[in-house]
C-alpha cells in the first residue's frame, strides 16, 4: 500500500492508502476520493513530510518477471517513534476490525458482492488468497504484527 498526503480545494489535509499510484489516478479520476471534512471531490497530492522508499529499481513499472505481491520492507529499531506510531495504528485496526478467522477471503467476496454487511475485517489468509482477491479487484492488505524481543 501507498500513502499519500491529500488536499482538497479547502485545504483540508487528510491521507489516502492505495495500491498503486494508478490506482490514485483511476480513483481521483472518476472522483472517488473525497474529503473527510467538506465531501470536495477536487483533491490533490500534497507533498509528504516523511517519504520512505526503496531502490530507484523498485519504483520502476511493474513487468511480468517482477511479482505482484512485491513489497518495501522496513526495518526501524524497537522503541523508535516509528515503531510505537506503527504499532498503534495495528492496534487501532485490530481493535476496529471483527476477527473472522481463517474464512478471511471468503467473507471478503462476501463484502465486496453485497452478500454481508460492509464492515472491517481481519484474519488469516494464505498468500493465493490474497493474490486472487487483489486480482478481483477486492481491496486488502497484510498488515505484519512488530512482535516485541523479551
């Protein structure tokens, strides 16, 4: 996932998570992405404060020899700032997402037919699981767990 700072045409500033930046594109296009405060479709990418990335190989185009599934890894230490914002943001999910266990990508299709109520979800789903739900176009993430050293 990618996330971007945005700006409406009131100033309002929020951020945004997608999959690519096509994906920004295609969304914004088609007036998608809309401000949490004012509803303004008109949003626009606003320099980031924090920008983290990879090899200038990695943000190339993707090609069929590169996977899908890739991904930017990180590596901060333990009780950095870093680590306890991140850790608070899986904690916040955790907390606001109902467990379904291993039957994750079935009651994702679920979800995204209108066959079960929209909610957040979270739970177990093996690597083709989310590859086919990624090609159905069903929006997830892998959301890794910082799993503190004793």
């Amino acid at each position: 996932m990618i996330i971007y700072d945005l700006s409406c045409d009131n100033d309002h500033r929020f951020e945004g998570w997608f999959r690519s930046p096509d994906d920004f594109e295609a969304q914004n296009a088609r007036q998608f992405i809309r401000c949490p405060q004012c509803d303004s479709a008109n949003v626009r990418l606003i320099p980031s404060a924090v920008a983290i990335g990879g090899h200038a190989e990695d943000r190339e185009a993707p090609t069929e020899s590169r996977s899908a599934s890739t991904a930017s890894t990180a590596m901060v230490p333990a009780n950095s700032q870093v680590a306890a914002a991140y850790q608070a943001l899986v904690d916040a999910i955790v907390e606001s997402a109902e467990d379904v266990g291993s039957s994750f990508a079935e009651e994702a299709r679920r979800i995204h037919y209108n066959e079960a109520p929209e909610r957040s979800i979270r739970g177990q789903a093996t690597s083709d699981e989310r590859e086919a739900l990624l090609d159905e176009g069903i929006d997830i993430f892998q959301l890794p767990v910082i799993r503190n050293k004793h």
